[in-house]
C-alpha cells in the first residue's frame, strides 16, 4: 500500500480568527479526512505559513546572508571571550557538513512544507464546501508558497544560475506531486529546469488571486498575495539574469501597488511598516523569530550577532539608517586584558513590524538593477537616489553595479540578502572586521558558496547527487 508522505497540520477551528492564524501544528490526522473539507484545508495551508515562518527565520538560515558575506561577527560572551556560535560554525567557515549541516533541518522542513502545499493543490479541487472564488484563492497562494520554498531551497543547495554558461550545472530537487514514501525517489533538476518550474508556479499563481486571501484572519501581508508574487518572480528572474522580466515584475508592482515607501521621517522608527509586502503574522504569545536571533535586550541577554565595522562604516552620520542600530560597550577580552568595546546590534526586530520577508524597497532596488543591466543608467539611478534621499543622504551623480550593490547592502543588513547579491553577481567575499573564521576571503568560483545535501536525504534516496566538493 501506498503511503504519502505529509507535514504536521494543525489543528483548528474556525471561532477565532487570530487563533486560527497562530495556532501551532499538533498532530497528524488522515490525510483523506483533513482535507476532505474547505475548513480542513485551510488548516493545512495555516500549518504551511507556520512551518515557513519558523524555518524561514530559524537561525542559521536568516544570518546566513549577512553572516557569511562580512555584515556580521560575533558579539562578547558575558566572559568576554569572542567565539563563533556552535549553530553556524560550519557554514561561518565555509566547511558544512554533509553528515551534521547547520542546515539539515532547513533542507528537510523546507521539502515538507513543498510537500504539504501539494496535497493541499491535490485536494483542493475536490472541495464540495468551497466556491470557485475560495478554491482560486487557496491554490494561487498554494502555487506562490511552493515557488518561494523551492527558490529558497536553491539559493543554499545549488550555485547561481551563470554559473555555467547553459545552466546545466545540478539545480534541486522540484517536486510538482505529493511523494510516496518508499517509491518517489526524486532526481535534481538542472538549474535551467529549475527557473522553468519556479516561473510556472509564478504565473500559475498570479493567475488565480482573488480580492480576499483564504484563511478568514490577519491581513493582506500576512499571506501570499500578488504583490508578493510580483516580488518573488522579480527576485527570481534577476537570479536568472533576465533583466527584461525583472524589470517588468519589480516595475509592475512598483506601479500598481497601494503600498508606499516608508517615509523618510519615519525610517528610523516605523522602517517596514508601510512597505510590508509579505510578513508572517507572529504567535499569539508574541514570539518574534527575527527579535529572538537579533536583539540586544542586556549586557546579559543578547544577540550572538552585531555588525561589522565593514558595513557600519558604511552610512555617514547623517544617514537615518544608521539609527536603525545602537551602541553597546561590552566587556571584550579574558579578565586579565579585558576592555569595553563597541558593539552595534540592530534595532529593526524591537521595532513594529511582524515576521517581514518582502517589503517594498526590494521591487525598487530590482528595478535599478535590471535597468541598469539593460543599459538604462538613468532609471537606476533615479531608483538608487529615491532610496538614498529617503534615509536624508543626497543623491549620486553616477551608478555602477558596485555602487549599487553597496546601497543595497545599507538598505538590507540584518534583512539575509548580501551574500546572495554577491554570488550571483561572481564576486568575491571579504570580511575583515571581527573575522574569526579559518576562511575569512573565500574567492569566487567556490564549491563551498553552497551548502551540502544532507546525508540523511543521500541515504534514503539513490538518485540523490552530492554537490561537488562535498
């Protein structure tokens, strides 16, 4: 007999609409009676939007972006000693481990929410309690939450998609079906195979958006929604060097959306709030994954993570992002050569916004590039400027893709964005300030800029390729 494998789906009803945003996944029920009714599937897709927003934001995986590309060192211990943190020692030095990964479980809750969001594509159609309206709405956020964890899959476990000339370089695994455990036995697509699947779940999805997202709770940004899905697609074919698309996605939201930038008096306090694209709501007990791995609370109770001087030094004094950080002295050395040194941690997770993965500033920071890219230097750096304006620093005369990435690693630290920039634009890593690692310069091309497949996923799965160098 044949057995699906699935997620832990919550379990929940329909009396509280905050309650069933934030409730957790307790227990596995049948498959056949849990989504043999609208209730029961949008059950399932709360269970999918949970599981995401804690793997999303699980720790080595959201420093991953600022850690790895000199954004970030490590803060004092209360001793005072400076060491790397055990949960991300390994891809800190560029050596992960195919049999312990920091990221082992990255790999696995990510292929189980794909999982999840295809039963609930399976079943969805078979709804006898649900209007059409209903059943659109739940596959098109369905399709947009199986592209966005494919995509994100990708960025750690395959290199960028030049990195060979046809991208026929091993892509991921791209699971389109529900898996049957002890017969499905997937094969890593190529990379190029890969953006195809990722662009059809684009448009699958942006074809069926309703006005009103499914699950009768939260607001429009908690969920994924089109312009969360413009986002995404325009993310996605920047990665592919398709400049034409990207700049029609990233403008298209630009211009059609009812969100706005954040102003420029409110930068330093509200930053996200008026640009939220896509935020996971957070539980009901106030539990904040991006506060828990990023804020200084005491001298006692803080942060493992503070920015280098390699990226502070980056904003002038009259930059308003730079208010976006705080100063702490802290004991640094062992007691005998102790002194008090700066440390600088982020203020954006203490501020009012909820689990945030798109906001605003990314369509326009998109659009600059790909217009760039295209030969449109005055576009970009309008884009640029807009942004640089809006933090109170003026404007440039003047934009290349090394400036550009530089404005964009102010505008994202503390947000996983720069080291994926860097690897797909070829360029080199180098961290200086606080670097402890044993490879604190790695060069690109590198086998060690992606993470190694689980050796558990290699075990149970012949057809499982090893990525090179591991």
């Amino acid at each position: 007999m044949k057995k699906t494998i699935f997620l832990i789906i919550s379990i929940v009803t329909l009396s509280s609409c905050s309650d069933f945003l934030r409730t957790e996944p307790v227990e596995k029920i049948s498959i056949n009676e849990q989504l043999s009714t609208k209730q029961g599937v949008l059950e399932s897709l709360n269970g999918a939007y949970y599981q995401l927003r804690n793997t999303y934001f699980s720790e080595a995986n959201f420093v991953y972006g600022d850690l790895l590309s000199g954004n970030l060192k490590f803060s004092p211990q209360n001793s005072g000693v400076v060491a790397q943190d055990i949960s991300v020692n390994l891809i800190y030095n560029f050596e992960d481990q195919s049999f312990a990964s920091n990221l082992s479980y990255f790999y696995s809750d990510m292929y189980q929410i794909i999982n999840n969001t295809n039963l609930i594509l399976q079943y969805t159609n078979q709804l006898t309690d649900a209007t059409p309206a209903e059943m659109s709405e739940i596959k098109a956020e369905a399709f947009a939450i199986r592209a966005f964890a494919h995509f994100q899959l990708y960025k750690y476990y395959a290199q960028n998609y030049t990195f060979t000339t046809d991208a026929s370089h091993l892509g991921i695994v791209y699971n389109t079906q529900p898996l049957k455990a002890g017969v499905d036995y997937p094969q890593r697509k190529t990379t190029a195979e890969v953006f195809v699947l990722l662009e059809n779940d684009i448009q699958q999805s942006l074809s069926l958006f309703q006005p009103i997202h499914a699950i009768p709770a939260g607001q429009k940004k908690n969920f994924m929604n089109s312009d969360a899905v413009k986002l995404l697609g325009a993310e996605i074919a920047l990665w592919k060097n398709d400049w034409q698309k990207a700049y029609s996605y990233a403008d298209d939201l630009i211009n059609t959306t009812t969100l706005t930038l954040t102003p420029a008096s409110a930068v330093s306090t509200d930053w996200a709030v008026s640009e939220s694209v896509f935020e996971i709501a957070n539980s009901s007990t106030g539990e904040f994954p991006a506060g828990l791995v990023y804020n200084y609370v005491s001298s006692a109770t803080k942060s493992s993570y503070n920015a280098s001087t390699d990226v502070y030094n980056l904003f002038t004094s009259s930059d308003n992002r730079k208010n976006l950080m705080e100063t702490q002295n802290l004991k640094t050395g062992t007691t005998a050569t102790s002194t008090n040194l700066p440390y600088y941690f982020t203020k954006k997770y203490k501020l009012q916004t909820g689990s945030l993965i798109y906001r605003l500033s990314l369509a326009y920071f998109i659009r600059a590039e790909a217009a760039l890219r295209s030969g449109n230097s005055q576009q970009a750096l309008s884009d640029i400027n807009l942004i640089r304006n809006r933090a109170g620093i003026s404007a440039l005369s003047s934009v290349n893709i090394d400036i550009l990435l530089e404005e964009k690693r102010k505008e994202f630290v503390f947000e996983n964005q720069y080291f994926f920039d860097l690897i797909r634009n070829h360029k080199n890593i180098i961290r200086n300030d606080g670097c402890i690692s044993t490879n604190c310069n790695p060069s690109y091309p590198n086998n060690k800029f992606v993470v190694p497949i689980p050796q558990a996923t290699i075990n149970i799965n012949s057809n499982m390729q090893q990525n090179p160098g591991y």
